[in-house]
C-alpha cells in the first residue's frame, strides 16, 4: 500500500473554501476522514496496488465524497498541492467543465487527473510533434549524449508558449500555478513502438547541483539550469502495456535514494529486474499507472519547503516507462514545470545518504 505521509496539504489559492457534494459531512482542517469504498465501476484507467489492478484496486479505499474546488484567482507564486491518497477533487475550470482529480500518494506527490488532454489538443499534438521524432538518448556523467538499452523511444522537446494555450491555463489551474511559470515550460512528445520502454530514472537532481550547467545555446530556462518542480505525463492513447510506474513509493527517502542508486541504469543487472517487474507491473508494492488517452499523472520531483521556494529532490519520485508490448504503440508527453535558480533553497538539506536495504524487496510480489 502506498505511504499515505503527512495528510497536510496546500489549500487552493482563493478566499473560497473546497466543498462537498450535498449532504457530506464539514471537512476537517487536521484529516481526510472519508468513507472507503470497497467496489467501483471498472473499465477506468488501470492503476497497481501491490497485487491489486485497474482504478478499481487503486482506488479500494476512495472517497465517497467529492471534494469540490472552486474556480480563483490564479496564485503569484507556486506551491505543491496534492490531493489525500484516494481522496477525489473536483476542480473548477474556468469556462469548461470541472476536472476530475484522484489522489494516488502523498510521499511523493502524486495524483491522476482525468480527461486533462482535449481530443483537439492530441490532435495537434501528434501533428506538430510527429515529422520532428529524433531517437532519444541518455547523458552520461560527462554530459555527452549516448544511446542506451535503458532508453528506447523517438522524442522532441518543445517550448509551452508554442501554443496549446488552453491546455496550459488548465494545466495551471489545476496544480495551482502562475500561468507565466506554466508558460515557461517545456514538452517533450515520445513515441514508443513495440519493445521500446525508459526504465527508472529522476527527472530532476539534487538541488544543489540545478543552476550549474546550461544547454548548448546557453537556455536557462530548462533542466538541468533549472528544476523540475513536477511532471505532467499525458498519455495520447490508450495502451495495455507500457505503463508509468513509481517502484519506491513505500520507501522511506533513505531507502528510495539508496535503491535508486542501486538500480538505475549504472546497475549491474537493472535492465533484466526492471523487465521482469514490467511484464506483470500491478504484482509489486509501487503504483503502475496504465496509458488511457487524455488522462495525465502529475508527480512532484521536489519538495517545496514554503510557498515560492524549491527544495531538495524527493528521492520517491524515482520511476519509469515499462516495455511497451507486441503490436502496439505508446504516444505521451511530458510537461515540465520549471523553477529557476533565484526560487532554489539555499540551505537544502543533502541527499540521504546510503543505508541498509535489501533491494530485492523491490522485485518480491506484493503481499496479499
């Protein structure tokens, strides 16, 4: 079961409290304190609990309340709001419908949102992004550019402002975001054929190593010069296999940090486990999100100590793209959010060091 973690949350940045559907009880400052629902309808988004599957397992202990957030003025400053695991938000839009929102952990943040991506918005998507594919590749620790069994996918980055300006207020809307930083974003759009996976890895680093190192035309405004706060994986269609998953969730961040290390691509024989996990990925204790079009998971990469300000990395924000299966095809994006430099914490603390783990707790199926 995922670590649920500090029930606190960033409340939304208006005047107006969230509030229940008719005939829900008043919701407490300090808790969730909802009902759990044992049964809900399946055909949803597929979402792995240990050895549960489908949004049905992931959501066995859901509200059966809807938290209600109404429509505000759009805050000046960020800040890192996450739904309760389990806990269902509706969130207002202005001048479209509300948007579905589903907890799925709090350490680290991360949630699902239905139906974020517009059949027009994939559209145009796909047709901006497809003639520019080029094969992804990996950094080493020399910052040179490699290809890698690790990685498999053709790819291209683009800058947010490049349109979409629907999709990027509600993006905004939703995480509670200044529209300007959501505009200063970039989107990488990957296509993944049959076989083609990216295997656990962070999307951002230590926060006292951002700030340093800028790309070849000198751009400050994308990672590694600047953090990534959060990722938005929107998914373009609907796929059984290559699902998004999140192996160190229920890890404390000593043992995330350590495994990490232990497991990522400098591994001896990471390739081989991360295979194995993936081709039954709803067996083990993390979250396995399965690609539906137009849904998204958000994650936090950083903490985010005080409204404003990016913290250190969150070692549990660890995860991958596991091997897309025979016959089919995988299109996704990626939406970074980025924090520049001056926003950093100065007095971060360090990244945990090493501890005792077994790392073959990762690769065990989940218990009963």
């Amino acid at each position: 079961m995922p670590n649920r973690g500090n029930k606190k949350r960033s409340e939304p940045p208006t005047a107006a409290e969230p509030t229940k559907t008719a005939g829900a009880p008043a919701r407490t400052p300090s808790g969730i304190g909802y009902t759990v629902l044992f049964t809900l309808a399946a055909g949803l988004l597929s979402v792995g609990y240990g050895n549960k599957s489908a949004f049905t397992a992931a959501l066995t202990r859901a509200s059966d309340e809807v938290t209600k957030v109404p429509c505000g003025a759009q805050p000046t400053v960020f800040d890192k709001w996450v739904p309760g695991a389990g806990e269902q938000v509706e969130v207002c839009i202005e001048n479209e419908p509300p948007v579905k929102v589903t907890g799925l952990s709090e350490s680290p943040g991360i949630f699902h949102i239905a139906q974020l991506v517009k059949d027009r918005e994939i559209e145009r998507i796909l047709k901006v992004s497809t003639p520019l594919l080029k094969p992804s590749h990996l950094k080493d620790v020399t910052g040179q550019e490699r290809f890698t069994d690790w990685r498999k996918s053709t790819m291209i980055t683009l800058h947010a402002k490049n349109g979409l300006a629907t999709l990027n207020k509600r993006i905004a809307q939703i995480l509670r975001l200044p529209l300007e930083m959501v505009l200063n974003s970039m989107i990488q759009i990957q296509k993944y054929d049959a076989n083609d996976r990216y295997f656990p890895h962070y999307d951002s680093r230590d926060v006292h190593k951002l700030g340093k190192e800028r790309s070849p035309s000198g751009d400050t405004e994308g990672f590694p010069y600047s953090g990534r706060l959060a990722t938005v994986v929107m998914y373009m269609n609907t796929v059984e296999s290559g699902h998004t998953i999140f192996p160190l969730v229920n890890y404390s961040a000593e043992e995330a940090y350590t495994l990490a290390r232990k497991l990522d691509v400098s591994g001896d024989k990471s390739l081989e486990k991360w295979e194995m996990y993936c081709s039954e990925p709803n067996r083990y204790s993390g979250i396995a999100v399965q690609p539906k079009r137009g849904d998204a998971v958000v994650f936090y990469n950083h903490q985010v100590p005080s409204p404003g300000v990016l913290g250190q990395m969150d070692p549990r924000s660890f995860h991958g793209g596991c091997t897309v299966g025979p016959g089919e095809v995988k299109l996704m994006a990626n939406f970074w959010i980025h924090v520049r430099p001056p926003d950093f914490q100065k007095d971060a603390p360090n990244l945990p060091k090493d501890v005792a783990v077994n790392v073959d707790k990762v690769f065990s199926p989940a218990k009963k």
